[in-house]
C-alpha cells in the first residue's frame, strides 16, 4: 500500500553530502520525493513510497549509521508523519 511520509530532523555536521545520501537510500528503495534544508538549518524529507520500504527508510533516518553520517553527525529532534500519498513526486530529489 502506498504511503507518504513528512519528516523533519535537527542535529550536526548535517550537510549537502547527508542529503544525497538520504536520497540515494530512497532510491534503492523505490522511494520517491524530496529532502532539503529548512530555514533554521533542519533537514526535512517528503517521501512516497510502499508503506514497507517507508517504515525501513524512517528507521534509517531516526537511528542513521555510518551510512547516512559521519563519525560525528548526529541527529536529534526527530519526528515523522504519516499521510496518505499525493502521488506528486517522480523521482527523488535534493533542494
């Protein structure tokens, strides 16, 4: 079943380079949709995507490894909701 994601984060050393990797996960998950920087330096992501991949990709985001960061990146004040999908994305992107 199709399902969309809003999820927002906050921590260190968050950069240009953690956003293409979020996007490269959720490419080889099917995964389509955007992240980006927000104002106050948060990263949000807006994905679409079979609600399985999508509960993989949210645990990757709320406890990222090595794959995501970097030794010293962190995240913290993580928070995801759960919409049903508008089906406005092709592809995933990075703004």
């Amino acid at each position: 079943m199709l399902k969309c994601i809003e999820s927002t984060m906050a921590g260190k050393n968050l950069d240009y380079d953690y956003l293409s990797r979020i996007k490269r996960r959720a490419l080889k998950l099917g995964i389509q949709g955007i992240v980006f920087f927000q104002e106050d330096g948060s990263v949000k992501v807006i994905a679409e995507g079979e609600e399985k991949n999508l509960l993989f990709f949210v645990e990757k985001l709320r406890r990222p490894s090595n794959f995501f960061t970097r030794i010293f990146s962190s995240t913290e004040n993580f928070s995801v909701i759960w919409h049903e999908p508008k089906h406005e994305f092709e592809g995933f992107s990075v703004s």
